[in-house]
C-alpha cells in the first residue's frame, strides 16, 4: 500500500495564507498546551489533592508510553496508507482521525476529578493519550501535505510554535484566575482548568480542519485502486508498521533532529516535572505562586520564539540552539543558588504579599523580586529557542526520506515524533519522580529533610544541563538549513525523472550529508 512517485508528475500546491498558518498553529493547543498542564500540573495535583506517592505517579506516566509504543506508529502507518481508500479520498486520510477526535478532546475534565484510586487515574490518562494521539500525529503532517516551499513551511513553523507559547501560557495561568476564585488549596481548580482545556482543544482542532488540506492527487494516482484488506494483509500491518517506523532511523538528518529535539525537550521536562515541587518546599510559595512563576516564563518563552524565529532564518538553527542552552543553564543555575544561599526571612516576605508575586511590585523588596522573576525569565528565554528549533527543520524531513524511498511518509515519521516525543516525556518525568522519592522527598509532608531538598535541586539542575549539552554536540553536525533544503529539492525532481547521478559533485555531498546514503542508493535502490 506504499505510494512512490517515481514516473508521476505532481499537481501544483494551493497557494497558503495567514488563515492557513495560524489556522493550522492554533492546533498545537492540544500539543503544547495540553502537555503543559500535564508537565507542569499532574506531578504535583496527583501527590498533592489525590494521595498518590511520586513514584507512582510518576508510574503513570511510564505505563502509558507502553502504550503509545504501539498506538503512535500505528495511527501514522495507518494515516499514511488510507491515501487510495474510500476513507481517505472522500474524507482525507489525516482529517478523518481529527473528526473522530473532536467530539472526545472534552474528556481532559476526567483525569483531574479528586478522591479516585490509582487506577482511575492511570486508565483515564491513557484514554485521553489515545485521543491526544488522533490528533497529534494526523496534525503534524498537514504542512508537509500542504506546501514543499522551505519559506512556507517555515511560516507554517513560526505560527505553531507562537501558538504553542501562547497556550502554555494560558495553561499556566488559568489556575491563577480559578484560584483567586475557589481559593488556593481546591483540587476542584484543575477540574475546572481541565474541562476549559478539553473544549477549547475541540475548538481549535474545528479550525484546523477548516484551514487546511492535503496533498492533491496526481492524476496517476487517481487511477490506483488498493487491493481488498483480507486477513493476511491485516495480520501483516505490525510487522510493516515496525518496518517503517525503524526505517526512518536510517536517515542521518532524522536522527540528527531528534537528539536536538529530545536535548531540548527532556531538559524542559525534567525542569518542569521537579519545578512546582522547588518553588513549594524550597521557595516556600504556594499554588498561586507556582502558577504566576509559570506564567511569567511561559510569556518570556512566546517573546524568545518570536526572537527565534529570525535568529534561525538569518544564523541557523544550530546557533539559536547553543544560544538558548546558555540562558537556560544560567536559569538552572541561578535555582540551585537560591538553594544554598536563601535569603534570610525569604518565606516571611512571600507571605506578606500574601502569595501573590504579581501583586508585590513596590511591596516586596528588589533581592525577593530578583529570585522571584529573574530564573525563570532566563528560562523562558532559553526554553522558548528550545521549543522552536527541532520544529523548524521538522517540516522538511519527510522530503529527505523521499530522497531515499522515493515515498511520502509524513504519517510515518509524524508517529515516530509523536512517540519518541512521549517515550522521553514519560522516562524524564519518571526518573525524575524516582530520583526525588529516592532523596527522601515525602508527598504531602509539610517539612522536608535537608537531604530530601538537596537531591530535589540537584535532579532539577543537573538533569536539564546534562541533556542539552548533549544535544548541542549533535547540533553542531546538522546541515538542514534553506541552502542545502533547495539543493535536496533540486535532486529529487532529477531522481524523479530518474537520474542516477547528481547535478554537481557538491550537490550530491550534500544530499549525502542529509540522507546518511551514497547517491547511487537514493530513490529505493538501496533497499
């Protein structure tokens, strides 16, 4: 059920607008929004209101990304392979998955209800994940579908990432307005937050179906007719769903971006998952303020994308990267040194703002602002860039394996990200709940040992630093940029026609910088 396009000449793309980008962007609600309510507010909602130890909170999460080990590659081998059926020719093979999505998106509100077992917890978690995962993956492909313009592509990017900040900070905030409604201690704030959550998720995804297409047939292509899905070809979809989820690995720019997409995002998720915990028991501040310090950081990072954004185009992706990784080593730094070095009478001043930071300018005196605001605009600043570099190279992927099978396996590589994106959120989250609960952390304790807090700011510190330094060294070696992207495109309408050589030696480095393969090999001859 592949499809190639080795002897088809394609239609040409629709033109795209600012109705299409913020359209399509506006979807990345259910992507960075919801993940941020759950980075930032499940750890602490589930020990907190719902007397579930770290660790096995933490388990949660490990136990559902099992669970997307196979549902993720198998909605995007499906996605990809519903192109020729009656499905996707009438519906679409990516928006049919978003239309059985839309009406379920509200069952957020389920995972964040008090006074279940652990259980509940965990089977309305994967639950949502499955409904998250119908959106994510058929999403993510749209603007590969939609345009194969490096520029366009990049708006596309640009819109994402810009709604993607906006709704982690609408994510972090929210609990503030609901607090100074039910007070500060009610788990029923993060049922509220979450039934806002789910619809609005319904409600952006309607837009994303609206503003969006996908990738006209040829007319070869609308001659193809699937041959019937018998019992064999049923039982062989595993086996060919695992095929091409490894296949993408043997693409060196593909495993490039996601040893730069997993240094950015795991430094994030670990930072986020041991965060509210630091800013309760070391800081001293409670529920409100862990949500105003969110807030303030989550709308330094909208301002460090729109920064991103023309660093990128103008230095490359691999400059803005080093740069973020700075600021946010500075940030994670700056934390463990409010640790050592806490001013004195520091949770006395917090309570004479009665908990409330953005109330305390002119009340609250320069040094308690200073470690109030200054970590976590640096963070911002860094997590933003973060958040936007993998995504602004993700686009053009799926065009450097087409170089290699000669395929369009958007659907594909959209579940290994959407999966691999889950794998390390989980084992980040996890290990950081188990390191915590190793170090003596105690959920729901009012006082914890000194030994308990050490360990507490050390995984929040090491961990992000570690990881990223990581990712920059692969960083360093990535060449996906607007240059070579116009000499891949330039190859692959000669591979298309059937060239076996490249226009030029130069170009034909190039290609095999990108792909990981010898030029002879390109196009499905390496197989």
């Amino acid at each position: 059920m592949s499809e190639s396009s080795n002897t088809t000449v394609e239609t040409p793309m629709r033109k795209t607008g600012p109705l299409n980008y913020w359209g399509w962007g506006a979807g990345d609600l259910v992507g960075a929004g919801i993940t941020a309510v759950t980075s930032g507010w499940m750890i602490y909602f589930y020990t907190t209101f719902c007397g579930i130890n770290i660790g096995d909170a933490g388990g949660i999460f490990a136990i559902s990304r099992f669970f997307d080990a196979f549902t993720c590659p198998l909605i995007g081998y499906i996605s990809d392979n519903l192109r020729h059926t009656w499905i996707g020719r009438k519906i679409g093979r990516r928006k049919v998955f978003l239309l059985i999505a839309i009406p379920l998106l509200p069952s957020f509100a389920l995972m964040w209800t008090a006074g279940h077992t652990f259980y509940y917890y965990l089977f309305s978690y994967l639950f949502f994940e499955l409904i998250y995962n119908f959106v994510l993956i058929p999403w993510e492909t749209l603007p590969a579908e939609m345009s194969k313009d490096y520029k366009v592509k990049a708006r596309f990017a640009g819109a994402r990432i810009l709604c993607a900040q906006a709704s982690a900070v609408l994510a972090s905030y929210l609990p503030t307005l609901i607090i100074n409604h039910l007070g500060k201690d009610s788990a029923n704030t993060f049922l509220i937050n979450g039934a806002i959550f789910g619809v609005l998720a319904s409600l952006v995804i309607v837009l994303s179906v609206i503003f969006t297409w996908e990738r006209p047939y040829t007319d070869a292509e609308k001659q193809i007719r699937p041959a019937p899905l018998n019992l064999a070809r049923t039982l062989l979809i595993p086996f060919h769903m695992f095929r091409d989820l490894f296949s993408t690995l043997r693409i060196r720019a593909f495993r490039q971006h996601l040893a730069i997409y997993l240094g950015g995002y795991i430094s994030q998720d670990v930072f986020n998952a041991a965060f509210a915990i630091f800013v309760a028991a070391v800081m001293l501040g409670s529920t409100l303020i862990i949500s105003q310090m969110m807030t303030t950081m989550y709308i330094v990072q909208f301002i460090s994308v729109m920064i991103a954004i023309r660093v990128v185009m103008k230095a490359g992706p691999t400059r803005a990267y080093a740069l973020a990784i700075v600021a946010f080593i500075a940030a994670c730094l700056l934390c463990y040194a409010f640790f050592l070095h806490r001013p004195a009478g520091f949770g006395d001043a917090i309570a004479s703002i009665e908990h409330n930071i953005f109330a305390g300018f002119g009340k609250a005196s320069p040094a308690v602002l200073f470690w109030l605001f200054v970590p976590v605009i640096l963070a911002g600043l860094g997590r933003g860039t973060l958040n936007f570099v993998p995504w602004s190279v993700y686009n053009y992927l799926p065009d450097v394996d087409e170089a290699v099978t000669g395929q369009r396996r958007e659907g594909i590589f959209a579940g290994v990200m959407t999966l691999v994106r889950k794998l390390s959120q989980a084992a980040a989250i996890w290990m950081t709940s188990k390191l915590i609960g190793m170090g003596g952390y105690v959920s729901g304790a009012e006082v914890q040992t000194p030994h308990a807090l050490h360990v507490l700011v050390l995984v929040m510190v090491a961990g992000p630093i570690v990881v990223m330094l990581l990712g920059l060294i692969v960083a360093l070696k990535f060449h996906l940029n607007a240059t070579t992207h116009a000499v891949l495109m330039d190859e692959i309408e000669r591979l298309r026609t059937g060239a076996t050589e490249p226009a030029t030696p130069e170009s034909g480095k190039i290609v095999e910088d990108l792909t990981g393969w010898k030029y002879a090999t390109l196009w499905g001859r390496g197989r």
